[in-house]
C-alpha cells in the first residue's frame, strides 16, 4: 500500500509541475535552440574580430616600417600609426546612439568586438609611437655627437649655444628701446 501511494505522489507531483509550466515543450527548445546560435554568433564574431584586428595591427606596423625605411622619422610614423585607431573608433561610434548626452549601444554584440578592436589598435600605436619617438632621439643625439667629433677632427672649437643671458640682454634691450622710441 505505501508502494502505490508513494506512486500517486509522484503522479501528482509531476502533473502539477507540467501544469504550472507555461512554457510549451516547442517554444522552451526554441528558444533554447536560438539561445545557442546567438551564443554561437557572437563567438563566431569575436574571432572574426580578432582576426580583422590582426590584419589591421599588421598593416598598421607595415606602413610605420615602410616609412622607416625612407628614412623618415618624428611625427609622421606615429601620425601614421594612429589612422587605422581612428577609423576603428569611428565604426565603433556608428553603433551608438545618444539619449540626451549618455551613449547608448544599440547593438551589445557588435560594441564589446569594436571596443576591442579600437584597443589593441591603440595599443599598438602607442608602441610604434614611442617607438618613433625614441628613433627620433637617437638621430638628433647621433646628428649632434658626430657634429662634435667633426669640429674636434677639424681642430675647430667647440660651437657655443646662445646663453640665456644672451637672450635675457637682448629683450630688456628691445624693451628699453621700446620705450625711448615712445617717449620721442
């Protein structure tokens, strides 16, 4: 007897939880079948991401190291660099709108790849950038010491900067000048 009403219990349990279900068996697959493709698409898109980063980061670094190759150095090649972060950025922006001045993205999926793009592409310029930066340097500093060694080989003495007392001289100079002129 406690075997049947045991049975009963699970009958009514059951019946009861199909009942409180508002879900039919179609629409829960459904949505759960839709669930995993767009799970399965923002996966798909974010690889494609980082593989369109990729390219865009190599492409980046090619024309930086062509124009090295020219010889051209200082602000340019970091000028350079930063391009393709602004294009990222601006395709990122087309997929926000403003509510009153607070930026809303209209598509969640497609945002979090292009921030993610748009970062690494900054990262990389800011690399290349320094990077100019510290070629630049090396050529001025390289430029000045051979000077040097120039004059020396030369016999000649070593070139003078103007002082700043020179130039603090020459403007109270200028100013006493000034003032004589303004007075006639």
């Amino acid at each position: 007897m406690a075997n049947v009403a045991q049975k009963e219990k699970q009958y009514t349990y059951l019946n009861a939880e199909i009942v409180e279900d508002s879900h039919s068996f179609e629409s829960y697959d459904d949505e759960q079948i839709q669930g995993r493709i767009e799970q399965k698409d923002s996966q798909i898109e974010l690889f494609s991401t980082v593989g369109k980063t990729a390219i865009l980061a190599g492409g980046q670094l090619a024309a930086v190291q062509a124009l090295y190759q020219v010889g051209v150095i200082g602000f340019l090649p970091g000028a350079i660099a930063f391009l393709p972060v602004l294009g990222s950025a601006g395709a990122m922006m087309t997929n926000v709108r403003l509510q009153g001045w607070i930026p809303v993205p209209e598509d969640k999926n497609r945002i979090v790849p292009s921030a993610i793009r748009t970062g690494i592409l900054a990262a990389q310029a800011t690399k290349l950038s320094f990077d100019a930066y510290q070629r630049e340097s090396m050529a001025s500093q390289s430029f000045t010491q051979i000077a040097i060694k120039e004059r020396a080989a030369l016999g000649l003495k070593p070139e003078q900067g103007i002082g700043f007392e020179t130039i603090l001289v020459g403007v109270v100079g200028i100013l006493f000048l000034l003032k004589i002129l303004r007075k006639k």
